[in-house]
C-alpha cells in the first residue's frame, strides 16, 4: 500500500528528530499533505497508527495538513488556488498554468509531549516521495 511505506518514512524521520534532540516522547506530528500528492489523509493515518501500535511513538497523533492546489499563469503571473486541476488560468485563458504548491509532503513540525525540551521544527521540504 502506498500510503504505508508514506508512513513508514514520516516515522523514521520522526525517530532521527527524537534521537538528535533526545526526546521520548511525543504529542503530535504536524504533517503538510498536498491535495495533488495522491496520498489519502485517512489511510495515511490508518498506516501510521498501525505502525506506532506496542511502541514508545504509541499515542501520537498525526495532524494532517490539506495543502491546496496553487498555480501560477505562465503567460501573466496570475497565482490562484484551485479545488481541481487546472488547465487554463482564469484570468487570461493561457493554457498549462505551472503547479506551484500541491504536491508536498513533509513533516512540518513535531510536538513534545514533555514540555521541557521543545526542538525546533523538523526540516521542511522533505520529500518522501509520491
Ligand atoms: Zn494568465
């Protein structure tokens, strides 16, 4: 299944985040999931609880972020947010607006469920593939 080698990553990199800053413990994983990432928030969540099952991540929960679709006209520079793909840009007609966010996914924060040592956010911007 897709989304459970998705999983299997966001726990790795959780894991390295919780060695480098000696954490035990977490609250929440703040992941940003764009609407173009084919990735489904619910079997992604599914995936990850049954991994984090009988281990020290147990009862972490996973925030999921929907990242909308957003373009960028090629033709004018027009940007705009679309709920679908889009194939021409709404305010000139161009064809083929270039996609500028939608696609990500990455760990854009953890959250310490000890609230002394608090790590600064997990590198943004990592791609776990799609
Ligand atoms: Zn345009």
């Amino acid at each position: 299944m897709h989304e459970m080698s998705i999983a299997q990553s966001i726990v790795d990199i959780v894991r390295e985040e919780m060695a480098r800053y000696d954490v035990k413990k977490l609250e929440v994983i703040n992941l940003a999931v764009g609407k173009m990432s084919a990735v489904v928030p619910q079997h992604l969540s599914f995936c990850f609880s049954v991994l984090i099952d009988k281990t020290d991540l147990e009862g972490t929960r996973l925030n999921i972020r929907e990242v909308p679709m957003n373009y960028r006209c090629q033709a004018c520079g027009h940007g705009f947010e679309a709920e679908q793909v889009a194939l021409a840009c709404p305010a000139c007609g161009e064809e083929a607006p270039r996609l500028e966010h939608g696609r990500e996914l990455s760990v854009e924060s953890i959250e310490v469920a000890d609230l002394d040592a608090a790590p600064p956010p997990a590198q943004p911007a990592e791609d776990l593939g799609s």
